[in-house]
C-alpha cells in the first residue's frame, strides 16, 4: 500500500487558491486568496505568515476550497464574508444594501472638512443609508453628533441598526424608512439639519447592464440604476432639500466619475452651489459639497 499523501501546508494551499483565482479571470488573486485563506483557518495576515508551513487538515483545505469556489464564480469576496470595512470599521452586509467601496470614504472626508468648527452638537440625515456606513463613521468621529439614517428599504434599515449596534452609535443613532426625503419632517428650526450626506444610485440604467459580474449580480438594483441619465436621485434630493438643511448647513453627495459638472448645475437650479470638489485616490472628482446661497 502507497504511503497517504503529505498535507498540503497554508503556504501551498495559498498559491493554489491564487491561482485558481487568476484562471478565473479575478482583478486581485493574490489579495482575495489570502483574506479568504484567513477567513477559513481563524487567521490574521500575520498569522498566515507565522504558520505558512503547518499542514492543513482535510476539513480546512474543503473549507477553503468552498470559499475559492464562491469567488472563482464570482461572488466578491465581502458578499462571501458578509462583511465589508470601510473607514477603519467593520460593517455587516446584508442582501437589500450595497457594498461599501473605499472611493465613498471620501464623502466622509469632505463631510468633516465641511464641517470643522461648526458649533455642536451636530444633527446629521444619511439619505440612502444602506448599510450606515455614512452615517456611522461620521459618528465615529463626531462623538457628540446625532444621526438619521433613512432608506427605502426595511430590510437595509435592519442591518444599518445592527452595525449602529455593534461599533456603539446607535444611542446616537435613529433609522426610518423614507423615499429620499419623504415624508421627512422639516422647516423647523429644531429639525433642520446641519450635516447631510448621500450616496445616491448614479448609474445610469442602460449602463447597469455592463457592469462588472461582482456587482451587477451581488448589489441590489435599486442601490445602483439612477434612471435613464443617473441623475434621477438628485433631482429628488435637491427638489426638497432645502425645507431640511439648516441655514448654515451643508450638503455632501456622491457622484460617478463622470457626473460633477451635471449634478452642480442642477443643484445650482435649487439655489445650493458648489462650494468645494473632493477627488478620490483614483482622481476622480468623487464627493460634492454644497451650502444654500447666502
């Protein structure tokens, strides 16, 4: 009888998950191997590196073989971890929201900038909150800031309260269902707010047919198809946002790579100009930030 086979060790199994990945045409192999390799054995990227040649159990290497499987028919990686950090926090995901993206921190870049100094505590709306990821970092970093988190989905609004719960906001933290703006009250002087922020659909609908297979087949139509120009959303954010912001407020949303100037004008149009541009890593103008016209 032939000896059994030696167990393949963290640091093989490793590679062969890398490049199962690169055959299936995946952008980042290396990347995606390792934080799937790591997710399977309990284990941190230091760790992978200490342990690289432990041998692997039977059961580990299916579980990693699983994982590989999901993403080589191209489930992103934090679909498959149901989980996804963005601005240092870890947020749950959940079916109805879409997944963070590093380009969206941005927002919250430009957010605290615009609002430095401001007297506090600060009111916030987060309009489309899905999974509070706006919301909640700008919590994060303004300790005595309270927020409303609102989106047209019940089932996004459920997993923005989980993640309020779990990174410690939500006694500062409210969520109700809303399209946009509606029915929000406004107008008072006591419910007027002095941050809002948005990350809006922008895509426009028959563009969200080319989109790259880990989106268009994982993020929910509704948090991608901005109707038949992608402007759709701020056009119904603008027509009524005027009845919510504060005197002295400020307005930062987020648009597509190629969607700054159209949306400044139909700001413009509702009397809230532009008072600043903020780029992403990539160049790309990414975060708007308005205040009404003195």
């Amino acid at each position: 009888m032939a000896d059994p086979l030696p167990a393949m060790t963290i640091s093989a199994i490793s590679r062969q998950a890398r490049r199962q990945l690169a055959a299936a045409g995946v952008e980042t192999p290396e990347i995606d191997a390792r934080i799937l390799v790591g997710h399977a054995l309990g284990l941190s990227r230091a760790g992978l590196i200490a342990e690289a040649s432990r041998a692997v159990s039977d059961t580990e290497a299916d579980a990693i073989a699983r994982l590989v499987a999901r993403r080589a028919g191209g489930e992103p990686v934090g679909r498959i971890l149901g989980r996804r950090e963005f601005w240092g926090l870890e947020f749950r995901l959940g079916p109805d929201t879409l997944e963070p993206r590093p380009d969206t921190e941005t927002v919250v870049e430009a957010a605290l900038d615009a609002v430095a100094g401001k007297p506090e505590p600060l009111r916030i709306l987060d309009l489309g909150t899905g999974t509070g990821c706006l919301l909640i970092a700008l919590l994060s970093e303004l300790p005595t800031a309270w927020g409303l988190g609102v989106d047209i989905s019940a089932g996004a609004l459920g997993t923005a309260l989980s993640n309020a719960v779990a990174l410690g906001v939500s006694a500062r933290a409210a969520f109700a269902v809303a399209d946009w703006t509606q029915p929000l009250a406004g107008g008072g002087r006591e419910s007027a707010f002095g941050l809002i922020v948005a990350n809006p659909p922008y895509i426009a609908t028959s563009a969200c047919r080319s989109l790259q297979w880990d989106v268009a087949d994982w993020d929910p139509d509704r948090a991608l198809d901005g109707g038949a120009d992608g402007l759709e959303a701020y056009r119904a954010i603008f027509s009524d946002i005027g009845r919510l912001l504060s005197a002295d407020g400020v307005l930062v949303v987020e648009v597509g790579h190629d969607q700054a100037a159209a949306v400044e004008r139909l700001a413009a149009g509702h009397g809230l100009p532009c008072r600043s541009v903020r780029r992403d890593l990539g160049g790309i103008e990414r975060a708007l930030v308005f205040s009404p016209m003195q």
